[in-house]
C-alpha cells in the first residue's frame, strides 16, 4: 500500500466535536475508510502527497496503516523556518503525537 493510505483513511473517518457539517467525516470507521482508500491509484495519492507539499509543507517520510511520519517547516513562531518530524497517529490524524526537530526536511535522525 501506499505510505500516504493511513493518514487518508484517518482525515476521511475522524471527525471532531467542533467539526462544521463540511468536515463531517465520510466513513463510519477507519477501516471502512482504509478499505477504501487502498482502491486509490497510486497516481492519485502521489499527487496528494504534492499537494500536502505545496499548500501545508509537509512531506512524508514513511507511512503504514496505523502510523504517518511526517516532516514539516514551521514558520509560526517567526519568519525563520524550523523543520520537525511528527508522528501521528492515522485514526486521530490531526492531533501530532510527538513533534522532534530536525536539520532539514528528509534528514536521517
């Protein structure tokens, strides 16, 4: 499977307490969305994966159905980029489990 699967089977399938009608989730369960989701053609998610790139600079670095590593530059404390890796977990994929930083996106920790 893909690396980008899990963390596509978690955004389709959780769905948060102030979640608006338009983020509504669109599985019943992770599974369902997985099951799914491993359907994609490889194209697709690979432009996913482009798109997660250019709009929130973020880029995986491995993937699996239950865990996403993710690089990332941040520039929310000031103008300076910082570069992390996170680790999510896919079934609750916006909430970061563990953030380290790293010296450049990709880089071996």
């Amino acid at each position: 499977h893909h690396r980008a699967c899990g963390y596509r089977a978690g955004l389709h399938s959780f769905s948060s307490d102030t979640a608006s009608s338009e983020d509504e989730r669109q599985f019943d369960s992770f599974e369902s969305a997985w099951d799914a989701i491993t359907l994609v053609p490889k194209d697709l998610l690979d432009d996913f994966e482009a798109e997660l790139w250019e709009t929130q600079s973020r880029k995986f670095v491995h993937g699996t159905k239950y865990v996403s590593v993710i690089d990332a530059i941040d520039t929310s404390i000031d103008d300076d980029e910082r570069f992390f890796r996170y680790l999510l977990w896919n079934e609750r994929p916006h909430l970061v489990q563990t953030a380290v930083q790293i010296p450049s996106i990709g880089a071996p920790y």
